[in-house]
C-alpha cells in the first residue's frame, strides 16, 4: 500500500487537525508538515534539502513562501499577519503567491475564492492540495495542487477548475503572483506576433489598451523583452507563447515560470494575452501567466499547470543581465 493511501493530514482549520494512519504502522511523509507561519497556525510547509514552501489554506489558497537560502522570492510585507476574511470586507491584504481565474474584466466578484477560508490536505512526500469553498457567484470550486521535486527547487502548481453550478462557464487561469519587486523581468517573444511591439499597455485614462506603446523601461534584446524598472504606466500585457518567463531579483535570485500555451485556442482577456505583467513603482511586481478559455460544464473540470523553478543568480548591480546566460539556464530546466 502506498504512502497516499495510508496516509492523510486533513487541515481543515486553524484548531484542528486530523490524520489516519494504517492501525498497524504510522508511516510518515517526508518534506511535509503542517506548521504555523506569518501569524497562520494551519499552514502547510513542503521542503527537501535546498528549497522551502509554505501554503496558507486560511486565507485564499495562496502560497507564501518560496525560496532558496532562506530567500522568500514572493512578496510578503510585515503588517498583515495572521488576516483572515470577515466575509463582509471587500479589501484584502492579499500578497505573495495569490492566483485566480478569469477573465478579469467580466469574471463575477468572487471574495469567497479569493480572500476566503480554503482547506488543506498533506497528499504524500512533498504533495499537498488546497481547497476552496463553493463559490455560487462564480458557480466553481478552486482545488490547487502542490509538488515539490527531491532534489531542486521545482515546484509543481496545478490550479483545477471544478464546475459545482447545473450550467456550462467559461473561465480561464490567471495568475497572479507577486513577488520582490525593482528586478528585471524576462519575457521572450513570439513570431508571427499580433501586437507591434510584442505587448500592449493599459493607459489612463479610463481602461485603454495601447497596442502599439513605447516606453524607456522595456527593450526587445535578441528574441526577448526586457522589462528594468516600472514602465510609464505599470500593466503590461503579451502575446508570447514560448511557455516562460522569469524575473532576476535584486535578492541574487532567478525565479522561473514554465506554463503551456495554446497557439490555436481562444484567450479571453480582452487583449487575448497569454501573459500580464503588473509593474509599479512600489516594492512588488506581479507575474501572471493566463490560460486559454475553458467551456466548463456542470460536474466538470478544467487544470492548468505552472512549474516553477527558483535559482542563484547575481543580478548586476550596472549594466544590463546576461540574457544569454539566462536563456541558457531557463532550457536546462
């Protein structure tokens, strides 16, 4: 019998915890356990010798570490501690790994699935899953799954879309995961490409999308964008489908997203992006691989998988990244 099927750590909230284990043998998980973090008391921590993750069911579903050296990549301000949803307040401190579903100009308001209480579930070594209440705005449920390899920092995070309503939905993945921000940002390109300039801009004032921007802090550099410091304006979108992107910290970092994409299928932003890329002058910058429409229907499910990698790099203190190398690490992974 594996160690899944005798196995399980339910964390369903805050003051209890429960677990079955086969009547003759405990067998322990290895690399995962329930701990308390950033004022939580049910998150769930994946680790192997290198890298470190913690997964925070009590507020969102979000992950909010992620790091190597004891470097968290993901953006996690002092000062909000231990928030959990009144479910009546319309703001949230919702920082560090957050993730969603679009797309987000016609998606219902869905505070249940973004700021509320979600479940927690050890799977096996390394393995956890997340769960979401129902939500009846949007009519889904969110699961999300984690991986962590042995032996290096991936990261396996597989968001399911699970229709609970008796009608059909169309949703997509969105992703929105902040992280330190004053890095530079790696976004390669396609060809044949829809945009002029590789992306649009989302200009005040009002909700105008630029097709054709230009701005000092973004440079095309052989076949990739190069996004330096805040543009004039801090939401970018792309058309990329060569399935990454990265992001060099001024932590001496490298953060990667490997995702697939769908040349031949419809997004539904309304800029049809594969990738948003949110940029302000302040201490975060958000990435956010999307995914393709999905028509869900009743009782059905829809996933999307990122993959993320975290590795040791020194961003130059002058001068520009050496994309090469950077290229070249991002195809060994």
């Amino acid at each position: 019998m594996s160690k899944t099927a005798i196995l399980r750590l339910l964390v369903l909230s805050s003051v209890w915890v429960g677990c079955w284990l086969d009547a003759s043998q405990a067998i322990a998980v290895e690399g995962a356990k329930v701990v308390r973090f950033y004022g939580y008391d049910d998150c769930i921590e994946l680790t192997n010798a290198t890298t470190r993750v913690v997964l925070c069911p009590a507020a969102g579903g979000r992950i909010l570490y992620f790091g190597i050296g004891g470097k968290n990549i993901l953006y996690l301000p002092e000062g909000n501690e231990g928030w959990v949803w009144d479910g009546k307040s319309s703001g949230a401190p919702m920082n560090a790994g957050r993730c969603d579903i679009g797309p987000e100009q016609v998606v219902p308001p869905r505070p249940m699935l973004w700021q509320g209480r979600w479940q927690g579930e050890i799977l096996s070594d390394r393995q956890a899953v997340l769960r979401s209440q129902d939500d009846a705005s949007t009519g889904v449920r969110l699961e999300r799954t984690f991986a962590l390899a042995a032996d290096s920092s991936k990261l396996s995070f597989t968001q399911t879309i699970v229709n609970i309503s008796q009608a059909a939905v169309e949703y997509c993945h969105w992703s929105r995961t902040f992280v330190q921000g004053h890095g530079t940002c790696v976004v390669p390109v396609s060809n044949p490409k829809r945009f002029p300039q590789h992306y649009v801009r989302y200009d005040p004032p009002g909700k105008l999308i630029n097709f054709a921007p230009s701005d000092p802090q973004i440079q095309l550099v052989d076949d990739c964008l190069l996004i330096k410091d805040h543009p004039l304006h801090p939401k970018l979108g792309f058309d990329s489908h060569r399935g990454w992107l990265a992001y060099c910290s001024p932590q001496n970092l490298l953060f990667v997203k490997k995702f697939p994409t769908y040349p031949d299928r419809a997004y539904n932003e309304v800029a049809g992006l594969t990738i948003s890329v949110w940029y302000p002058a302040d201490n975060m910058v958000e990435l956010e691989p999307i995914g393709p429409r999905e028509k869900i229907e009743p009782g059905k499910t829809s996933s999307f998988t990122e993959t993320w990698f975290l590795l040791d790099y020194a961003l130059p203190s002058a001068g520009p990244i050496d994309l090469t190398q950077i290229k070249a690490r991002v195809d060994a992974l």
